[in-house]
C-alpha cells in the first residue's frame, strides 16, 4: 500500500513539474524572445520556422527519444516519462490561451522564468521522468561508452554539446538575441535542477549492504548491465555482510531503487562521484 501511494505521489509531482515547466516556455520564456533547451528548443525553433502547433512539434521530436529511453531504461522510466510529456504538452496548449503578461525587463524576465523552467523539470526529475530527449540521448550514449570502454561517464560533457548544437540553431534560425536569452536560460535552469536532484548529470555511487549479495548482483547485471565490487563486512548488530559498490547514471537510479526493493534485508546508500580516476 505505501509503495502505490508512493507512485501515486511520484505521478502526481510529475504532472505538476510539467505544468509548471509548460507554463514558464509558454507564458515567460517565448513572449521574451527566449526558448526553452534540449528537445523542446529544438521543437520551438521548428514550430516558428514552420508554424506548426508547438505541441506537436514536441511530441513528434520527443517520440523517438521516448521510445529509445524505454527500452533501455525500463518500463516504469517510460511510463513516468510518457506521462511527463502528455501533461507538459497540454500545458503547452492551455497556457497559449491564458491571457499572461510580465511587465518587466527581458534580462530579468528570462532569469525568473529559467528559474521556474528548472524547478518544474527537477521535479519531473527527482521522481523518475523526463520530458526532454536530450537527457535520454546522453544516457544511450553513456551506456554505448561503457560497453566499448568499460568505464563509467558523466552526462555533462553530453548535454553540453546537445545544447550548444540547439543554441547555435538559435543564433543561425532566429537572432543572437534569442541564442543569447535561451544561453542565460539554460544556465539559471540547470543551477536550480542540480540543487535539487543532486546534480543529476553526474555519475552516481550505490553502496548495498546485505547478507545475500548473489540475486542482487544477478539483477543488476540483467537489468543495468552493471557489474559491483563485492566486500566483505561487518555489522556490530548483524555480524558478517557483503558490501556492494556500484556505480550507475541518475536516469539508472530507478531502475536500481526497484531492484533493491525487490530484496528485503539491504541497507543502501546514494551518493554522487565528481570523477572516477583510473
């Protein structure tokens, strides 16, 4: 019963994160020459080229994403994540007909609405969705990494080069003004989303202590394809444990939360790794 309240809550600051996000691009953001970052700035620079309705330029963009990320992050990230796009896109449509103005300077304008861009998507974030694809594309081209290399990569280097690729597009499609707002965006955005979620684009560490590692393990390398140091340990009350370290992606950590909730007896910790040296 917790565990569906749980989802249920998870769910519903989702739809909210999302409304909140739709309502800054639309109401904020867009009237104030800026555009959102990632996929969705893609989608705004596509609909004023085109015309076409804003909403669905973001479904049609986001939609291979969306199916790439399900299959590699699972079921519950899709559907968190499809959820997470259906209310951010309706948002989209509400919004464009809700009278909104903000008499201030742009500069100022821009910075207020990055702000409540970001507490919007570090909601959506901090309980398992996503509504931009570019997160989704750093996280399939981590994983190809690791496979090659055998190392574990942060997302920042990633969404960087994403985002510049989008502003570019900006300065190139529509003016520097609105390459330069959207570059403030992103900035103010990112700031508030990596307070919240711990910055998220980094590379994060699993420490499991249980007395039963195997089935554990077994998951997280059907799962993951992850492999975990194994320690042996002691406990003052419950005598001898094995210690697993694993070091997983922000969008992986759901994925990790269901496999340790499926095997009672662990004690776990999260903690975020600036750099794994080699």
């Amino acid at each position: 019963m917790r565990k569906q309240m749980e989802t249920v809550l998870a769910y519903i600051l989702i739809v909210i994160g999302a409304l909140i996000a739709s309502f800054s691009v639309i109401c904020i953001l867009i009237p104030n020459d800026a555009i959102d970052y990632g996929t969705a700035g893609i989608a705004i620079i596509v609909s004023k080229l085109t015309g076409i309705n804003l909403s669905l330029c973001v479904v049609i963009i986001f939609l291979p994403f969306w199916l790439m990320g399900r299959k590699i992050l699972g079921r519950q990230f899709g559907i968190r994540a499809l959820l997470g796009t259906i209310s951010y896109t309706v948002g989209l449509s509400v919004f464009e007909k809700v009278p909104f103005e903000l008499n201030t300077e742009h500069f100022i304008a821009v910075a207020f609405g990055g702000a409540i861009l970001g507490a919007g998507l570090a909601l959506i974030l901090k309980f398992g969705g996503c509504i931009d694809g570019s997160e989704i594309f750093a996280n399939i081209v981590i994983n190809k990494l690791t496979e090659k290399t055998g190392r574990n990569y942060g997302m920042m280097p990633i969404l960087l080069g994403f985002n510049a690729c989008v502003y570019l597009a900006a300065f190139l499609c529509i003016n520097a003004n609105a390459a330069l707002m959207s570059l403030l965006v992103y900035v103010v955005a990112t700031s508030v989303i990596e307070n919240v979620t711990d910055h998220f684009e980094s590379i994060k560490q699993v420490t499991i202590i249980t007395k039963d590692p195997d089935e554990i393990v077994k998951e997280i390398k059907a799962e993951l394809n992850k492999t975990c140091t194994i320690m042996d340990s002691y406990g003052v009350i419950a005598g001898e444990n094995k210690t697993l370290i694993c070091y997983i992606n922000y969008f992986e950590l759901q994925k990790m939360k269901e496999i340790i909730s499926r095997n009672k007896g662990t004690f776990s910790t999260v903690s975020t790794i600036d750099e794994i040296l080699r």
